[in-house]
C-alpha cells in the first residue's frame, strides 16, 4: 500500500517560537553555523490507494491548519 | 545559505499513539483508505555552511532522541 509523507510547516511570515528556541538551544550547544531553525509536521499515511484530491481535503480538513500553516505532499513508497 | 531538512520519526517498532489518534479521526471523517498514520517532526535549519557530521551531530545531541527515534536529513536548498 502506498505511504504518502505530508509535511506541515508554518507559514514563513509567523514567528516559529519553538524553532527560535531550538536555534537558540543549538547556539548554546556550540553550532553557531545555524541561523534560524523552523519546526513542522512530518505525517506517514499508509492509505489504499493514492489520490492527491482526497490527501489535500484530509489536509485542509484535518491535518494541517491553512490559516497559519502549508503543506505538501508525495508518495514515497 | 543552505537550508537543510531534518525529518525526525518514531522507529517503527514503537507504537505511535498520536498517529493512531490521527488515523481514528480521519476515518471518523470518513478517509476509509487510511490504515495507519505516524507522526514525527520536520526541522528546518538555515546554516552558513552544509557539514553532514554537523548536521549528524545536532540530531544526536538535541533534535532527535537516537533511543527511540530515526533521523534522516538533506539539503534542500
């Protein structure tokens, strides 16, 4: 069965709290070479059969929140 | 600068109980096809400069917890 990998970033006009305190984390753990960190979503589903309509009404109704989140996805198995 | 992408995700043999509660609300919506769903994290890092040991070397040390989660990452830009 194929598995789709949806990826749920927020936008990039807001400001990622969580990310700016794992670059911060990350400053302090010496690697200063990161500028910024954003964090997102990474979502596996196993599902019968591909259909990219069908993916993007799950992600528009659940997975993701399109007021302040993307999202993309693609088969990758 | 390079951005690279972190994926961190659960190791398979553990279960995922957020991905199982996403899996149970989109066939509760009606997403029939879906069998299963896992759930993981997907960082992105703006580096002044692209060192896979680096990058390896971060996931160990903060992003991911290499006991009970994988990492994989790439250059995305």
């Amino acid at each position: 069965m194929p598995i789709v990998r949806v990826a749920v970033t927020l936008k990039p006009s807001l400001l990622d709290s969580a990310g700016r305190t794992v670059a911060g984390s990350l400053d302090k753990l010496g690697f200063h070479e990161v500028s910024s960190a954003r964090i997102g979503k990474l979502i596996h589903l196993e599902v019968d059969r591909f259909d990219p309509e069908r993916i993007k009404e799950m992600c528009e109704k659940l997975l993701a929140n399109p007021v302040i989140e993307d999202y993309s996805f693609e088969v990758v198995e």
